[in-house]
C-alpha cells in the first residue's frame, strides 16, 4: 500500500479495553479505512466480536479485503482502490465513495454515500486532466446550474456540489456535483439487454421525457444531447433525462458558431451545422431517435464513411421509417417519429408538449388490456357492449383533478377522461374547495404539496364537512416517502399514488375507487328501499299490533328502571337518554354524512331502544354496582362485563321471538358497543369508526354528556359549558367525529333537556 504507513496505534476492543494491532500493513490499513469512514465504523461495530477480532488478526492485506467485502464493509471497488494505493480516492467531500458507474466527456459519475446522512448520490467528478480548460470548467459549471433550477419527477434532481483538496497540498483540487442516484439501467443498455420495446411502452417512456423537456423549455434550456445512454430507467418503469453537460441557455451563446456538439447517432442537421444555435427543436429531434432506438434496436441511421461525410449527410437525410424494420407499428406513430426527426425545425413540433399530446393517443390501446378486467373468466361467445369495461357503471362519473402543475393535469385529463368519466380541474387546493361547493364529484385526485393550501389540509376539510356521500379521495406526491403516503389514509385518504403516474396505474386506481363508491351509493339505495319497506310495513300494522308496539315500548321503560334502581340512575336519567338520542339522532339526518341512514323509523327505534344500554348491569354483583368510590382494575373489568351480559341476553329473545327481529337487533347493538370509542380502545370488541354502529355512536355520546353532568359519590356534576368542551376537545378519538360537529350545534338542547327532566 503506496499511501499507508505502518503505524503501531491503540484500538479499542469489542468491551472496551484497549488493544495494540500487530505491526502489520492490515491492521494499519483497517485502522485507516475505520478512521477515515472508508468503512462506516457503525457498521463495523456490529459485527460480532468473534469476526471484529478475526478482521484485526489477518496478516496479509488481500485476505483482509476479501473478508471486508464478504461482509458487506466494502465494494469490489472500494477494495481494488485500496489494493492499488488510491484510498484518497474514496472520500471526496462529505462523500465516500462506493462503485464506479461510468465516464463522459468531462469526468467520471461514482455511486457514493454521504458520510453523515447516509443517502446513497450519483458523484459527478471534473477529470482532473481538464480542470485547468476555462471552457470545461464552464461546461461543468453550466451542467451543476442547468439540474439545479430544474425540479421534476424525469430529470435527475441537483443535491450538491463543491470543491475538495485532498491533505497533500501538491494534490488537485477536485470539481464534483452530486446528483440523485437512480438505480437501474439506461435506455441504451436496456433494449440491448431486452430487445425493442412495444409501441405502448415506447410512448409510455418518450412522454415521460418529453415532459422532463418541457420543464427545461420553461426554463429556456436545450439540452442538446438526447439519446438513450442518457435516460435513465428504474425498475419500476420511471424515466429520468440525465448528463445536462452541454445544455444551452437561448439567452447565452457559450458554444462557438461551427461546433460540433452531441452524439452524431442523434444529433439534429442544424446542430451539426452550428451547435450554438439550437432551441428546444434540437431536443425534440434527439427525442425522436431515442423513440426509434426503442422500437427499432438499432440507431435511425448507420455510419458510413468519415465524420465529416457523416455530418454532411446528416443535413440532407431524411428520417428514416420504423416501419420498415417493424411493419406492425402503426402508420399514425411511424408518422409522429417522422416529424418529430424532420429536417427543418419548422416542421417539426413546436414544443415538448406538442410531442406529448401526439403520443398520448398511442397508449391507450395498451391500458384498455392492462385495465379492463383481464384477470375475470370470460364466458365463450357472450356479447360485450363496445368501448366498455366489465362491471361499469352506466351513469356519468365527476371527478376533479388538484394539481398545481398544469401538465400532471393535462396528463390526468388525457388519460381519465371517457365517455363515463367526466373530469374537472383546479391549479390549488382554495380553487378545488370553490368547485366542490358548486358541484357534486364522486373522486377527487389531490396533489399534496401544493400553494396556499396543501392537499392534506383539503382531505381535512372534506371529511369534516363531506359534501357528499362516499366522495374518494386519492392522494398524490413525488416527494413523500411510501410511509408518508400510507399515514394519508388514516388521515381520511381513500387511496394514494406516487408521482411520476403512470397511465395504467392511474385509470387502475381511479377506476377501483369508482367501483367502490358505486357499491356504496347502491348499498345505500338497498338500505333506504327496506327502511321504507319496513317502515310502510309498520304504518299498516293493525290496532292490534300497535298495541304490542306501545306495550313493548313501555315494558322497556319499566326494566329500564328497574335497573336504574339497583344503581345510581333512576328514571330521569331514562328519559335524558331517549331525548338526548333523538335529538342528536335528528341532527345527524340533517347531515350529509349519514344520508341514507338516519330516517324517522331508525330515530323511533333508537328511542326506544336507547334506555336498554345498560340492562347488562342488572347481572353484576352488589358490590361491584353499588360501590360508593372508583373500583380497582378487577373491578373494572367485571364491570364492563355488562355489556356482554345484556348483549348476550337479548340475543337469545332475538333468537326465539322472528317478529321483533329489527328492534332486538338495534337493542343488542346499543347494549354491546355503547363503550366503543371511534379510535378503537373502547370495549368489549375493540370496534373502531363506522364498524361501531350508529346507534351505539350516538347513545354514547347522550350517555357521557349525561354522566358529566350528573352528580356520583366519586365526582362532582359538571357544568354545561364544561361538559360541552371536554367532550369536543379533551375526549380525542373517543367520538364519531361526524356526531360531535352535530352534538356541537344541538349542544343547547341538550342543556334545556337537562335542566327539564330533573332527578
């Protein structure tokens, strides 16, 4: 090892003792690599004791390398650079690095890792041969400012750059910029590896690209060297535009008239005429050539003769078609390559959007197979109506896209609108609320970050106040984490997606929440028809019958009270409990939260129903119910048996008594879950939000409200204005949200009902 001195130096043991290393070239190399964080010490301390030991014991340097690459201490580069004496090499900046991942024109791009935060970057090292060039200096300059004020899902994000001087004052100073590491393969090396791509992946990746160069025309850049090597592909299918080295601003001419600037394979004619006076057309015929790379394998056109014949052929020839090397590529796209790669700029796009909205077209044939149902038997021979999917719903669907980048919108819109989906737009959240006023949608889509008002401040909104009825929400991001994303949905989201969107995923998504709503709303037609149902049943019930009912609601009452006896409630505490129900019941039918649930029949029932709730309690022991203090923790839990007990007591009448099926049922309900809390640590199930029934929701807000303000043995009563804050703002996750917004606008009734029904 060139740059190792052999150095006899204390390390610290695996308990904390302090051993001396042998004097031998590994142990001074793993004490140099520990200490300069070539290997993150952190890791290293992890190991066991045994292998730590068995790491400073080697004696040759190879064997050690090999031992720190089989547990994942090192890289095979990292280890060749240690083996040839380059450690220098591996710590540039805050930064070590990890692998090399290949060279350009200016210098070399490592994988690396910043030492502190530990997030893997691309490093853009300047070739040290060229740091002295004012003119490559410049170029390298432009590349790190060109990514820095370009934000965008397919552009490779700007993170850092600076300056490093190694110790040795004789040593270069190092130019680097460090970019967002994007794991996968490029263009070029993935059609080489797979073979040409289909039409519809094609236009899936070019429309991705062409949105990136959108970006960069808003910013009046020209990127000047599109081609496969420099569109990077992750796994997951996203595309990223890569390596601005020689992009141009249109306000600045730093390239000489008559330089030749970019990859000949495909270079626009006019910029190998003169490089310093392209525009965004340059591009967008680079663009072209990587769509032909793609669906051809091959480059538009082949070398023949020297460069300089090159070039001049290159300003006469015409696009070549993809069609006659793939006659099954459709006319229209054969079409849209051609004048994407014609020879004058003017007939070509204008700009990237142009581009875009002309392959758009291209992928819907793909998402109709990805989308529609293909997993579902199809039974031979039978007919289906054209144009449509399986299972979907015949009425005209509303949907609302929030986004404050006008292209994610007009991508949304291309792709979702049909001829049952019909889709509006807002630029921000304050604009979306206005439209949500003015119209009923069955989906929103909701960008997260976004001015004046983020997307979870919308969701928040909307499930406070819901303006309908089963409205879906899917959040959308490019920069949340999936963790991040996934928390949505416990803060009212329906659904998520992460940016960049990819057309089958996004119809895919809309087009589930759209089932879904549709279930519901019939659900809630079902529902309605049989309350009606029952409801017209019981209108013509004869004197008879009304007499049971009359009778049943009495006998209710007289067990009721003959509970409240054997504890602290009495009657008074029974009627509180009917009229606070119907008045909290009442209030929810006026909201759109519980359309289709609450009608006069359910609020009779729950009327009646209401001063059952702890009829459980006539099966615990005396000295559990009359108590005079708190009870213990045992004691507790035998209380809250009572909910079992009455619960399980009216099931069986339930059983045995068909007629009275609708009542008991709504009896047992009450009686079982009326400790359930809506973030799901009431008892005895454990039911959380709308899995608790609403019954049991309301009569357990009437019963808390009524047990504050009612005077025990171990408490005092509380005040109105006291009881009413605790429960809106001290009682978190224990009420339906829904229902305290009601139970805050009909508080003042139950204060008069209170003060009414006295003890």
């Amino acid at each position: 090892m060139q740059d190792m001195a052999v150095r006899r130096q204390p390390l610290r043991g695996s308990r904390g003792t302090i051993e001396f290393c042998p004097p031998s070239p590994a142990a001074d190399l793993l004490e140099e690599v520990l200490a300069s964080s070539i290997i993150v010490p952190e890791e290293y301390e992890t190991l066991p004791a045994g292998i730590r030991e068995g790491l400073r014991q080697h004696s040759d340097v190879l064997g050690l390398l090999r031992d720190l690459i089989k547990h994942r201490l090192l890289t095979e580069y990292q280890a060749d650079c240690l083996e040839s004496g380059k450690a220098a090499n591996l710590i540039i900046g805050n930064y070590r690095v990890l692998d090399r991942l290949g060279a350009g024109a200016m210098g070399v791009v490592f994988k690396a890792e910043h030492l502190d935060l530990r997030r893997q970057v691309a490093l853009k090292v300047l070739s040290p041969s060229l740091a002295k060039d004012p003119r490559v200096i410049q170029r390298f300059s432009t590349e790190m400012r060109a990514i820095a004020q370009l934000q965008h899902t397919h552009i490779v994000a700007a993170m850092d750059a600076g300056k490093w001087q190694h110790h040795d004052p004789d040593s270069p100073t190092i130019r680097y910029f460090v970019m967002e590491y994007v794991p996968g393969q490029d263009l070029e090396e993935h059609v080489l590896k797979n073979g040409p791509l289909s039409p519809a992946e094609t236009c899936d990746l070019g429309h991705q690209i062409a949105s990136a160069l959108a970006e960069a025309h808003k910013h009046n850049l020209v990127h000047r060297d599109i081609k496969p090597s420099n569109v990077r592909l992750t796994p997951e299918g996203q595309a990223k535009l890569l390596d601005f080295g020689l992009a141009r601003h249109l306000r600045s001419r730093m390239t000489e008239p008559g330089t030749l600037l970019g990859t000949m394979d495909y270079m626009a004619p006019e910029q190998a005429s003169d490089a310093g006076s392209v525009d965004i057309r340059a591009d967008i015929y680079g663009l072209g050539g990587t769509l032909f790379w793609c669906l051809a394998g091959r480059t538009p056109f082949l070398a023949e003769g020297s460069l300089t014949e090159e070039v001049m052929r290159r300003l006469t020839q015409p696009p070549p078609s993809v069609r006659n090397l793939r006659p099954e590529i459709p006319v229209e796209l054969d079409a849209v390559l051609a004048r994407m790669m014609a020879l004058k700029p003017d007939d070509r796009y204008a700009t990237p959007k142009g581009v875009m909205q002309a392959l758009m077209p291209f992928l819907k044939p793909q998402l109709r197979d990805h989308l529609y149902f293909p997993s579902e038997p199809v039974v031979a021979d039978s007919p289906k109506p054209a144009g449509r999917s399986p299972q979907r719903s015949n009425r005209m669907h509303h949907l609302l896209l929030v986004d404050d980048d006008a292209q994610i919108r007009d991508f949304s819109m291309t792709v979702l609108q049909s001829d049952d989906i019909q889709c509006d737009h807002a630029e921000n959240g304050l604009r979306a609320l206005e439209a949500i006023k003015k119209k009923r949608y069955d989906i929103v889509l909701l960008d997260i970050d976004m001015p004046r008002m983020t997307g979870p401040d919308v969701c928040r909104r909307l499930r406070e106040n819901p303006p309908c009825p089963h409205m879906k929400i899917i959040m959308v991001s490019g920069r949340a984490s999936s963790d991040e994303m996934a928390s949505m949905l416990l803060a009212g989201a329906d659904d998520y997606l992460t940016k960049p969107l990819s057309a089958p995923r996004l119809q895919a998504r809309v087009h589930a929440a759209l089932r879904l709503k549709d279930a519901q709303d019939h659900s809630d037609v079902l529902n309605q028809h049989l309350l009606s149902a029952n409801h017209e049943l019981e209108k013509n019930l004869n004197a008879r019958d009304s007499d049971l009912v009359h009778a049943r609601n009495a006998m209710v009452l007289a067990l009721a009270d003959l509970v409240g006896h054997r504890s602290a409630d009495n009657g008074a505490h029974v009627v509180r409990m009917q009229r606070y129900c119907r008045c909290l019941a009442e209030e929810a039918a006026r909201s759109a939260s519980f359309a289709g649930q609450v009608d006069a029949h359910f609020i009779e029932m729950l009327e009646c129903c209401a001063p059952l709730h702890d009829i459980g309690k006539a099966g615990l022991p005396d000295h559990i119910l009359l108590k005079p203090g708190k009870l213990d923790a045992d004691e507790r839990l035998l209380m809250q048996t009572h909910t079992t007990i009455g619960a399980d007591t009216l099931q069986k009448v339930a059983r045995q008594h068909g007629f009275a099926r609708a009542f008991l049922q709504m009896a047992v309900e009450i009686v079982r879950h009326h400790h359930e809390r809506y973030d799901g640590r009431g008892y005895p199930d454990g039911l959380a939000g709308e899995d608790i029934p609403l019954a049991a929701r309301i009569v357990a807000m009437a019963d808390v409200y009524d047990a504050l303000r009612s005077r025990r043995a171990y408490k005092p009563a509380l005040s109105h204005a006291t009881t009413v804050r605790m429960m809106v703002e001290d009682f978190n996750g224990h009420f339906d949200p829904s229902l305290i917004q009601g139970f805050e606008r009909c508080a003042s009734e139950f204060e008069r009902i209170f003060r009414e029904v006295v003890d």
